[in-house]
C-alpha cells in the first residue's frame, strides 16, 4: 500500500458534492491512507447535494495542519461555505508554503482563490469559476486534470478517475 502512514485532510461542509468527497476519500483510504473528514464541528453530520451525509471525524480547532501531509477540497456548494473560515484558508496556506499536495475539484477552487494562492499557477475547474480562477492570477486549463506543483485541479465528476490517480502519485511522491 503505497500511502501507508500518510494522512490527510477532506475538508467538510454542507452540500459537498457527494461524488467528488467520496471517491477520492475512499480511493485514498484503498491505497493506505489515513483520511480525515474535517469541518467547523466535530463529530457533526454533514449532507451532500444529493443527500449522502459525511460526520466529520475532527473540527478544525482539533487538529495541526502540519501533522498531514496533504488536504482535499470538495466541490459542490461547499467551497463557498469554506472559505469563509480563517482556518481553513491558514490550512490552504500552509499546505502550500511546506509544498503539500493540495486537491480541488469542480467549485473548490473559490477555497484556493480566496487563500490567495493561485497567482502564476496553471488550473482547471468547473468552467462556471474560469473567470474567478483566471481574476485570481491563474492560468486555466480546460483539462481533465492540471497538475502545477503541489497543486491538482480538476473540473468535475467524470474526471475523478484521472483525478484521484494524479493526487494519489503526487502524495505517493511526498
């Protein structure tokens, strides 16, 4: 199992969309990773867009960010919702600066936008945020996946596949 001994972050919030939390997290877990769910409360019950509910295992208070080696933002409606929240742009950023892989798909990138970290980056997303990511100083790709640095993008459901497999290599690589 080649992430055996890696953790990391899922972040969490209502109406995540459910495929794009899911299949990464199990896929993840599938090749020996320690996935942690992690929203404003621990032990809280989150629901997707299409009602697949999610309890976070840690709230953000409860954890280091260092002590992961990589973090996961979900699309769907949440991504609006996370970026709200000072933490989660610090663990954005410090993902970031210790070049930790951080994972976006679909609408997640409002979260990377609004922790200022996409300036020079190549990017993809849900087409309905190109001119957010483009405003933010990236480059956007349409592609199924982009990987620039610790950074890997992808537009949407169907492209979990190539998706997950490029994070995975990425953190397999760390």
């Amino acid at each position: 199992m080649r992430l055996k001994d890696k953790k990391v972050i899922a972040l969490i919030e209502n109406d995540f969309e459910d495929l794009e939390l899911w299949y990464p997290v199990l896929r993840l877990q599938e090749e020996g990773a320690e996935v942690h769910l992690v929203g404003i409360e621990a032990k809280k019950k989150y629901v997707g867009k299409y009602g697949v509910p999610a309890e976070s295992t840690y709230a953000f208070s409860d954890i280091q960010v260092s002590d992961y080696d990589a973090i996961l933002v979900p699309g769907g409606w949440a991504p609006d919702k996370l970026r709200r929240y000072p933490e989660v742009l610090e663990f954005i950023q410090v993902m970031n600066d210790a070049n930790k892989p951080i994972g976006q798909i679909c609408h997640a990138g409002w979260v990377l936008i609004s922790a200022d970290i996409l300036n020079g980056k190549q990017v993809t997303s849900t087409p309905g945020i190109k001119d957010d990511m483009v405003n933010a100083g990236a480059t956007w790709i349409d592609e199924a996946v982009v990987v620039d640095g610790n950074i890997i993008s992808s537009r949407r459901p169907p492209d979990l596949p190539p998706y997950v497999k490029a994070f995975a290599d990425k953190l397999a690589e760390s």
